[in-house]
C-alpha cells in the first residue's frame, strides 16, 4: 500500500483522483504543527502541501519512505528543495494550473491602480462624491514593462496588447525571436526601468531576484511609474519603493504579495493612499483551486505508480504534451544507458550523446539525465536516481557531452550513445519502434534488432557456419530456452555479433562454455 498525507486544504476534486486508486491510502491531515509532522512523515511516500505547511530539512530527513513532495501551486519557497534533492525525493508543483487567475489578478490591479477604483470605492461609500480627486489614466498607448515573460507575464501581455499597450519585457531567458512572435519587444533590465509607465513583475524570488528592485532602480524609472508585483514578496524593497512613492517618482503601487505575511499593521505601505494591498489572492479562485489541486493529484498519482515525472522542480520541467512525447524516448535512454554500461569492459571516462529527428524540437535533458541514470544504475544500484545521476557521474570523473544532430541520420529519430572506458570505446544507437517501444538498432558497426529488457548474452564471433547451431544445442542442452535471436555482421565471413534473449540467468559454468565454442570471441551477459 501507497501511503498518501495531504496535510494542507485541497480541493476535493484532487482528492478525489488519490482515492480512486486502491493501491493508495490518502490521509488528511490539515493543521498539523511542524513537531507532529515530523513525527508521522516517516510512515508516507508522498505527501501534499499547498502554502501553509512547512517542509523543513528536518521533516525531508524523517520522512524515510518520502518518495515525491507534491506543492498544490506554483511557488516552492515552504519547501527545501535542496535537503528534498540530496535525498533524491521529486518535488513537484503546479506552474500552470493558476497562470490566468493570476494574470487576471495582475490585470485587475493595474486597472485599479490606473483609475483609483479602490479609493473611489471607500470614498463614495463613505457618502463623499468627488469626481475630481479620482481622475485616472488610460491604458491605451502606455508602456508595460513585464519582468519575468513566463506563462503568467505571457498572459498579462496579451491582455496588455487588447488594451492597445506597447508591451516590453527583460527576461534573459527567452529568445528575440519568441517574444517578438507574442508582440513583445525584449530589452535590457536598465531600458526597462527607463522607459516603461507600468512595471509588473512575474519572476521566482531567488537570491538573484531579491530586492532586484531598489533604490537604484527606481531612481532609473520615468517618474510617475505605476509598479504592480503578483509575484513573490522580497523581489521589491519595500522600504525603498516607500520613499520613491513619497518622493513621487512612483505614482502608484498594487501588491498582492508582500516580503513578510501577513505584513505588520507598521508597514507603512499599508497606509499609503496611492497603494493599493490584496492578500495574496493571485491565485485565489474558484478555478484555479481545482486546476492545482488536480494538477498535483494526477502528477503524484502518475509517479508513484511509475508513469513518468511532470512538473517536477528538481527534474527537467516537462509540460503533459511534452511529456507524453518524450516519455518514449525517456525509456529508451535509460534502457540504452544499462545496457551499455554492461557491454564495455574498464572504467568508464566519457560519453557523448548525439539525438536526431524530432527530438531537436526538445530540451533533451530529461534524456541525458535517465541515460546517465541507467549507465549508473548497475553499479550504483539504488543510490543513483533522476536527479543525482549527472552529478554522481561528474563526481566519478566521466565526461558528458550532448550534442544535436539536423543532418539526415541513418535513422529518423535516434539516440547516439558513443562510451568510452579506458579500455575501448563502443557505439551503441536507439530508436523508437512503430509502436514507440525501445530498439536498439545498432552496436558498434553492426545492425541490428534488440528489444533492451531481460535477461541477454551479447557475443562476438566469426560469421562462420554453425555457430547458431552450437548455440541452440548447448543452451537447450542445459534446459536454456532461447527467446529471439538477432545478428550483424561486419561482410561475409567477417566479424559479427550475435545478441540471445534468453528466458532464465545463464550460469557462469555455462558462459565458459559459451566462450569455448569454436569462432567465439566473447560473451556478455546483460540484465535489464
């Protein structure tokens, strides 16, 4: 039994889809306090939080079984990713299940901020009616500069260009060519700051990001900026956006989040009338509540029952489509990875990694990581995972390099694995079947037709008459059935190689008499 602990409020929607299945207990167990967290975590696999549990490093070492974190929502700063890391355990979260709901938020402030709405609201029902002090701007031929053009800064663009705003971003991460295609002109973090009437930010806080905007900053801005942050508290100094609102350089600001929450009552931007406060309501809807909640639901669900990784922080992020793409190939490499790692003889020093065909559409990543995963897994067994495999490999000294390939390759979509130990190097290519299952095409110089799973005998031989026969007859001799055969050969009566998938372990008496046939040059055996 699969052990499941939601400890924050979820939707029931996402509990829904834990109970379903028979092989999980799903407990609820909301409100609970750090000690007694820490006490139960020890019992779960998974567990499920939203904002207001704390996974602590503590809580991770305690968790003995803890397999997969689950964050019903976007931001994981409640969580030690790095101790959830080192102890190879997913954390997963939901980057897209309240992307519109927060830019909806985001759009809804700057409206507010750009016609007074709050402070008209407050003022007319205190029995006031004063038209002139509530005069606003329009949104129409104004510069909005996004911080951060990810999925939420994406959508708050579009609804910015339906308004007829010129849009510009700084987002070091995304390409010319891709912001240009949204209608978004990317520029440099100082042109931003110098030229945009509204700024809005949507970027993770991290030690690079925190307090990115200060002093300095809002002394670059065109005064009479309007600042808006949907984001994460700390990524603004409060203290310095205070005195850039007294001083007037910042006409106005809109925060649904805050460095620390709840804020003090002392906070003085609090009390400032052209400051408009929400409490963290970015992703506070009806909607977005379901998608998270389902979101997480089925990526917990889908990794404890072994379908893959979505949507993990310390994996390579894959999007569903992506993933189910990719999921393939994802197999493919880790099978290729141990069986390679089984057929070179001495101490591994490099491996280059060459895909072609559709995956030069792709981040390959995730394939480079599960070859590596399964390179290492027959000599590193358990203590070698997703997430650590590259490191634990550059730790031993192997050498990765990744390339792609937009040449036409011997096969439409393949995985090129070329190993080198310091003994030989060998070549060994993958590909996908019609029916998307493993293949591996081609050893060395020799094609040929491996399906990489269970129990294999890898030989090289000379292409001479008989060698089937002496195969067939010794193995059945000892009540060894042969499952399939494959063979490739350099020419004719030339070098070859003969690959068994054999339904039982072959003996070590048994492979010594292998090697001992005539025209035998070496035998392998591989479990997969």
């Amino acid at each position: 039994m699969i052990n499941i602990l939601i400890s924050d409020h979820l939707a029931e929607e996402g509990i829904k889809i834990l109970k379903e299945n028979k092989d999980f207990r799903v407990d609820i167990r909301t409100d609970l306090k750090s000690q007694d967290l820490k006490e139960i975590i020890k019992d779960y696999d998974a567990l499920i939080v939203r904002s207001a549990t704390k996974v602590t490093a503590e809580i991770i070492e305690a968790g003995r079984r803890l397999k997969v974190i689950g964050r019903a929502g976007v931001g994981l700063d409640n969580v030690d990713l790095e101790a959830a890391t080192q102890r190879g355990i997913i954390v997963m979260n939901t980057p897209s299940g309240n992307t519109i709901s927060t830019a909806e938020h985001t759009f809804s402030l700057i409206l507010a901020l750009s016609r007074n709405i709050p402070q008209a609201n407050f003022s007319t029902k205190s029995g006031e009616w004063k038209r002139a002090k509530f005069i606003g701007v329009e949104l129409y031929n104004k510069t909005l500069g996004i911080i951060g053009l990810g999925r939420i800064g994406s959508e708050v663009a579009k609804r910015a260009l339906a308004f007829g705003m010129k849009v510009i971003a700084y987002d070091p991460f995304l390409s010319k060519e891709v912001a240009e295609r949204m209608g978004v002109e990317i520029v440099e973090f100082k042109e931003l700051l110098m030229y945009a009437d509204y700024i809005t930010i949507h970027t993770p806080l991290t030690d690079e990001t925190y307090h990115m905007i200060s002093t300095e900053e809002f002394n670059m801005m065109k005064k009479g900026v309007r600042i808006i942050n949907c984001a994460r508290g700390g990524i603004i100094d409060e203290e310095a956006l205070v005195k850039a609102i007294k001083e007037e350089r910042v006409l106005g600001a809109a925060l649904d989040v805050f460095e620390q929450e709840p804020p003090s009552k002392e906070n003085e931007l609090l009390n400032l009338e052209n400051v408009i406060a929400t409490c963290h309501l970015g992703a506070s809807t009806e909607e977005a509540q379901i998608n998270v909640a389902v979101e997480i639901a089925e990526c917990v669900r889908d990794y404890l029952l072994g379908r893959g990784i979505r949507n993990a922080a310390n994996y390579p992020n894959l999007e569903a489509e992506i993933f189910r793409i990719l999921a393939p190939y994802i197999n493919l490499a880790e099978r290729m990875g141990a069986f390679s790692s089984q057929l070179v003889e001495g101490r591994l020093k490099e491996i280059s990694l060459n895909y072609s065909g559709e995956l030069l559409q792709y981040d390959t990543s995730p394939l480079t990581l599960a070859l590596v995963k399964g390179l290492l897994s027959p000599i590193l067994k358990e203590t070698v995972n997703f997430l650590n495999s590259i490191s634990l490999a550059r730790e031993r000294g192997i050498k990765i390099n990744e390339t792609k390939s937009s040449r036409e390759e011997e096969f439409v979509n393949s995985i090129q694995l070329k190993i080198s130990t310091d003994r030989e190097t060998r070549l060994v290519v993958g590909t996908l079947s019609s029916n998307k299952l493993p293949r591996i095409v081609k050893i060395d110089e020799y094609y040929v037709e491996i399906t990489p799973e269970g129990e294999m005998v890898v030989i090289q031989n000379w292409d001479r008459p008989g060698i089937i026969g002496n195969l067939g007859t010794l193995l059945g001799s000892h009540n060894i059935n042969i499952a399939s055969m494959t063979f490739g050969r350099e020419k004719p009566q030339g070098m070859a190689i003969s690959v068994l998938k054999v339904d039982s372990p072959i003996p070590s008496e048994i492979l010594e008499k292998i090697k001992k046939l005539d025209n035998i040059l070496s035998v392998k055996t591989i479990k997969i």
